[in-house]
C-alpha cells in the first residue's frame, strides 16, 4: 500500500451487525460471530460500526434492519434461517423490505442435491425461501446458502456455517483501506498515562489512540492500541508515542502481554 | 414459589445493555458481560429484551441510551468510564438526560480515600464526575462506583469490576417473575422435530420453545429449550414434548449435552 499525502480523503465504507436470537438475549449462548465479522470486513475495507443483539419477534427484527440499512453502506444478521417455527428470518427481512417470501430455484436445486429422494421434507424447503429478488450467498464449505437482499446479507448464527458463508459475500463487497493497528502494551494503570496518550493523539490526525487496562498477576496494566489507515502516519504516531512513554520513566512492551 | 392460575398476569420487567467500546466493534475484545447481564437480570425477574454495541462517539451513545431508555424499564451501559480521554461515557449520559456533569462529593470521598496523599491527579479525579442528580452504585468489593442516573445504570467495561457494580445495582432493581427454563437435547437435526415442536408449543400457552443446532462428533444435533414463567406449565410443557419425541422414536436427553 502507497500513501500520496495530498491524495483525497479515500472514502470509508461502513456496516453494521444483527445479532437475531433470544440464545443470546438470555445469555444461554455467547455470541462468536461479532468479532469475527469485524476483523473479516476490516480485512476486506469495511468498518463495522454497531451491532445489536434482536429477539426472535418479527417486528423487532424489522425495525432494526430497516434502521440500520439505511444507515450503513452493509448489514449482516446471523441467526434464525434455519427449518423450525423459531426461524423468522427471511420472513421478517421480507417485511422489512415489503416484498414476498418466494421459494428460489437455485437453493431448492442445492437442497434436492443435499437430502436424499423423499427427504426433502416441507419443513426443509423452508430454507429455499428468499425474499423476493433476493440473491443466493453460496456457501464455499458446507451446502446452506445465506442470501442477500439489496445491502442486506443474511447468514447463518452458527459460527462454522456463517464464516463460510461470509467467505460467499465478499463478492458483493467493495471496501476501501483497511484500518491498520499498532498496540504498546504498559505496566501502569490507565490514569498514569491518560495526559500523555491524549497529547500523543492530538499530534497526529487520523490516528485514534484507545487505552485497555487489565488485571495480570494481581495489578493494573493497560494497552495502547493505536489505529489509523496510513501506515506510515501509524509507524510515526506508534514511535512518538513510545519515545512519550520511555522519557516518561514507563517501561514499554510491543504488543499485547500474552498470559 | 407458588402459581394460581386464574391470578391476573404478573407486570414483565424489561432492559436493555448498550455496550459502549471501539474495541468491541474492532473484534479486538470479546464481550463478555451480556451473558453475565442477562442471566443476573433474570434471577431478578428481568428480561433482557436487547443490546446494542456502540462506538466511542457521543452523538451515537447518546442516541442509542435515549432510545433505550424510553422503551424499557432499566438501561445498563458497559464501558468508558475510566480515567481517559476516550472514556466519554459520564459525559455522553449527561448529555443525554440534558443534565451538567458534576463532581460528586462521595466519590470523590472514595477515590480520596483509595490513592495514597497526593495520588489524586486531576486525571483520575474525572472518575468522580457524574451526571447531575446521579447516585452512585456501590461496588462491594473493588472502590470503583458506577452510577445510576434515572433508569440507566452505568457500569465498568472490565468483567470482574462490571460485575461488583451489578450487585450494587440490586437494590435500585424491581423485578418480577423470573423466567425458567428447561432443555432436552436430541442426536437428530432440527429440521427432524420442527413440526413435532411447533405443535407442542402451540398446545402450551406462555412457554416459548426454541431449538438450537450444535455439530458434535460430526454429526448434527439439536438442543430444545423450553422457557416460561409458570413452573407447573414448564414441567407440563417438558413432559408433553419428551412424549412426543419418544413416541417419534426420537432418543431423548435430558438437559445440554456436555462436550
């Protein structure tokens, strides 16, 4: 990656994550899909920038994409596609966009070609239902298509299934520069170093500086996790930043502590 | 507890959790307080209905606390209330209620008590600021309070200090019933019981029945969870559906299978 520095500010891409299940919202299940999807976009150029965790309630899931579609330039969901009552899914995103729910001719071929003869029961046709003009997101690993409606792409919950089928979208994705990191990791609580990461910051523009404290046997420490997308913006602001650090008397490690 | 079936329906307590962090959306740090959150909650007798991550931009927590907070009855927020110049929670809650953020004398008390004389820094005297008219959450067992300002509760991002402040949040909780549950797991697909279950759900009213995938030893198989209020029609609502899967030659197991 080159850096013209009077280049125009290359345009950001966002998107934003539905989580659909009442699993999460009662904390029977933890959710392992977030942290994937954000680093996976941020590889492909996309910035994820919400995400919120829906129950299985069709208006809810409705509102909520409604919302975030038009807000950001991609949506993911995961969860709720599969054959039972509690797969409200493609029904609710149908709404959201106020077309039918029509069965697709490509994923009904995918599921005659998975099942058996005679096994492909009502309650498994189910999932060859698509929104209308809907697009099948294919699934490089296992059979089940996700599908993609407009800016809107639907993905299994379960996190083998939907990291497969997010393989399947990066077709439909355009993205810009990837958000580059550099972390520094400090044995002193946050407080000791709060003045002079704010200072750091201010010195260089485009550069976001977070602070992460932690417990590690038995006392405070804290990483310094500095983003930005220019590499060569992020090397100067990473050593300025370290330079800060040593002439402050605090000892610094590259990296994160590993425990 | 006891169930009288003709009583009037009980009052259903609802929350929401908006966890505040760049570093969640980055996929840096998993979340790991909603789970925490939701099953505390219910053992109150409040339903977590949704979450929402958002980032480190006070326009964004704003919009997404006052939204929250209109529509259930308690609001926990995670994260950004350290000693940072990205910790921007304290100041984006006031803004939301339209309130000044102010120094509040207890806290102060506690952090004056927890640093060593002269320790105090103006950095880490930002951790007294709270949202005017706001009362503290105690944390029985490390110094840092949250704080709760009319329905929001405002707590740490670190699980073990969200935790402390959580039970300190007790006493400001009115709960209701608590939802139970009881699961029955099976070595078959879902697509297997999906009509057997949606029949059984229909003949037990106020019991949700959800049924969750899982890959183990390489094959499929499913969970079934069963979640109501009324002990007496979730033991009735259990038995009917382990019936249903033996007379179906379906091998039943009693709770989640353990890997």
């Amino acid at each position: 990656m080159t850096t013209a520095n009077n280049a125009p500010t290359p345009r950001i891409y966002t998107a934003a994550l539905a989580i659909i299940g009442n699993e999460i919202l009662s904390g029977r299940t933890q959710d392992a899909n977030l942290a994937h999807l954000a680093k996976t976009l941020n590889s492909w150029g996309v910035e994820l920038r919400e995400a919120r965790v829906v129950p299985d309630i069709e208006g809810e899931i409705v509102d909520a994409v409604n919302a975030l579609r038009a807000r950001y330039d991609y949506v993911f969901t995961t969860g709720g596609i599969g054959p039972t009552h509690d797969d409200i899914t493609a029904d609710s995103i149908a709404k959201a966009f106020g077309v039918p729910l029509v069965e697709h001719s490509d994923a009904l071929a995918i599921l005659e070609a998975h099942y058996p003869p005679g096994e492909l029961t009502v309650v498994r046709r189910r999932m060859a239902r698509v929104p209308e003009g809907g697009e099948l997101i294919e699934n490089p690993i296992s059979k089940a298509p996700g599908f993609k409606v407009g800016n809107v792409f639907v993905l299994a919950g379960i996190p083998a299934i939907m990291r497969a089928q997010l393989e399947g979208a990066r077709q439909f994705i355009e993205g810009g520069r990837s958000v580059l990191s550099k972390t520094v990791s400090v044995e002193v609580g946050e407080s000791r170093i709060a003045d002079l990461l704010e200072t750091a910051e201010k010195r260089h523009a485009g550069i976001d500086m977070g602070s992460y404290p932690f417990f590690r046997r038995g006392s405070f420490g804290t990483a310094l996790v500095l983003r930005g997308r220019d590499p060569a913006v992020l090397e100067a602001a990473y050593a300025d930043l370290c330079a800060a650090l040593t002439a402050a008397g605090i000892e610094i490690h590259p990296g994160e502590f590993q425990d």
